[in-house]
C-alpha cells in the first residue's frame, strides 16, 4: 500500500490553520508549524512533507526566507510550495514564485480551489516522483544506479557535516567476476548479479542505509549514522549474504561460490572536506581486502579535518 501522503501547514493563525486542517485531514497526514523555525525543524524530523502550504506574514522567519531555504537544500528542493497569503499584490506574488514556490493563493480563500490546487500538485509530484525513481533504478539489477549513488552519497555526507555524525560508505567487488563470466556466460553473469544485488538489499535492515550498482561487478552502500564498529558489522553481513547464496563459482580461486570482498571507510564529515575523501578511502580498503585474499572486509576511521588549503585525512584505526 502507498504511504498517505504528507502535508504541512505553516501558518501563525489559529483560525486558517484549523481551516485547512478541516479541508485535508480526511485524505492526508497533516503536520502544522506556527512560524518559520517549527517549519523547517519540521521538515528535517522524519519523513519528508509531499507539499507545503506556506503562510507569508509570520513572527521571526517569514514564508520567503523559508521558501528560499527549502529550495536551495537538495534534499527539500523537490517538495512544492504553495503561498497561501493576504498579500494580494503582483509584487508579493511574483517574488513568491521567483523563490521557487509553484502556486499562490489569496486569503480569504476559497475551500474548492484550495483543495484542486493542492491536488494538482500533489498529483504532479508524484508524477516526477515516478520519473526520478526510474531514471535512478539500474536496469540489470533494479536497485539504485551510479547517478543514484552519487545524488545519495552527497546529501548524507551534507545531512552528517550539519547533524555532526558519522557516515560510513562500503565499497564491494564480485570476486573473480571475468572468471565467472567466461565460464558461465554473460545470461549466467547477468543472473548472478541481479542475486548478488538482491541479497545485498535484503542484508541492509535500516532504511536509512542505501546500497547501490555503482558499474560493472561493482557495489556501494552507504550507512548514515554509523561508526567504524558499525560499519565493520554491516560489511561482515553483507559478505554473509552474498556468500550463503552459494552460487556455484569453479573457476574462483577463492572459495567454490561466488564471494565479494569490501572495503569500508567511516568518518564524521568537516567543513572543507569533501565526500569524495570517504570513497577514496573505502576503495583503498577494497583494494587491501583483495590484496589479503579477497572474501573478507576491511575497514578504516578516518578523521577528516578541513583547512583553507585544501583537505586533510589521516587514520585513527584500519583493520
């Protein structure tokens, strides 16, 4: 079943709050902030609202610089915005929707439009919602693709450098992948993949974590939220996976099924550092994890600190 979608009200007066709430919580789940501030905490806490109806005019931050806010954050920029204001201007309308907003209403307003509108756009989201998850999804595998991966792996490296917290990133490599090909055929290599990727999947248990096709017999996970303890246990889970599907592999040298070998890296993000630095270090571990003879994971914490000449990371441990 689709989850109801979400919708949050941001308005400091009582009587238009429980106007709309009366309009829509039938059909939707409604969040409601009274000012700016609730509203942008409130869309940072849990699941993201599907659509915002915003207020212009409100004590502190006004519904401009909240807009502005939202739009210029990856993650936010996508939720559509909806003015819902007694400025009745063209000036006020038309700044409003240079913001980035993609409606305007006038209070008073009048309770059909306001839901056909909301509906309209709402629909048009999940449209776009339709087209993104498409144009992210790897056609062999049907998990996430590089293009994903690289969207992902910036927004949770951006999400981690302002919660200040952990991010781990594991890189993973079919063993002896060209082998298996030449042996089994490519129909057999696609089939293995697509298992490998399935059970990569099924071994991530937080929805937060994200594991990727990153190219070829290339995998990636990345793991919001966790330590180097952490990570070395969800490499160790994922090896378990791939390995317990015992695909025949008698042309590897490594063990009779199909193995993978990873390489983990988990630092909390600084200012001047960038993402790229945690890949980089999680492909140097898949490398030495090869190199150790492969089926095995190794793991790196890095501490990562930012300076106006570039960037620095040195190891704290590595096992």
């Amino acid at each position: 079943m689709e989850q109801q979608e979400k919708i949050l009200i941001v308005d400091d007066e009582i009587f238009n709050v429980e106007s709309l709430v009366g309009l829509f919580k039938s059909e939707y789940k409604i969040v409601v902030a009274k000012n700016g501030e609730q509203a942008l905490r409130a869309v940072q806490s849990g699941k993201m609202p599907d659509l915002v109806l915003l207020d212009i005019t409100m004590p502190g931050m006004d519904g401009y610089e909240v807009c502005r806010r939202l739009k210029e954050e990856a993650l936010t920029r996508s939720i559509p915005v909806i003015f819902l204001t007694s400025r009745n201007d063209v000036s006020s309308e038309a700044q409003g929707l240079a913001l980035g907003a993609v409606d305007y209403i006038f209070k008073p307003f009048h309770a059909a439009i306001v839901q056909a509108r909301v509906r309209t756009h709402l629909g048009l989201k999940r449209k776009m919602d339709l087209l993104e998850r498409t144009a992210s999804l790897d056609g062999l595998t049907e998990i996430p693709n590089r293009r994903h991966f690289d969207m992902t792996r910036q927004q949770e490296w951006a999400r981690a450098l302002r919660m200040g917290e952990s991010l781990s990133l594991i890189m993973i490599d079919v063993d002896m992948f060209k082998q298996y090909n030449d042996h089994y055929g490519h129909s057999g290599g696609d089939l293995c993949l697509q298992r490998v990727a399935r059970a990569l999947t099924a071994a991530l248990s937080r929805p937060a974590d994200f594991v990727a096709r990153y190219g070829g017999e290339e995998f990636v996970a990345v793991l919001p939220q966790t330590d180097w303890e952490g990570a070395k246990r969800v490499g160790e889970q994922l090896r378990l996976a791939v390995e317990s599907l015992r695909l025949p592999h008698v042309r590897s040298t490594v063990a009779p099924c199909v193995t993978v070998s990873l390489g983990a890296a988990t630092t909390v993000p600084r200012a001047g550092v960038g993402a790229e630095a945690l890949q980089e270090a999680a492909d140097r571990m898949l490398y030495e994890a090869k190199h150790q003879g492969r089926n095995r994971c190794c793991a790196i914490h890095l501490e990562c600190r930012g300076s106006e000449g570039g960037e620095a990371c040195s190891a704290l441990e590595s096992k």
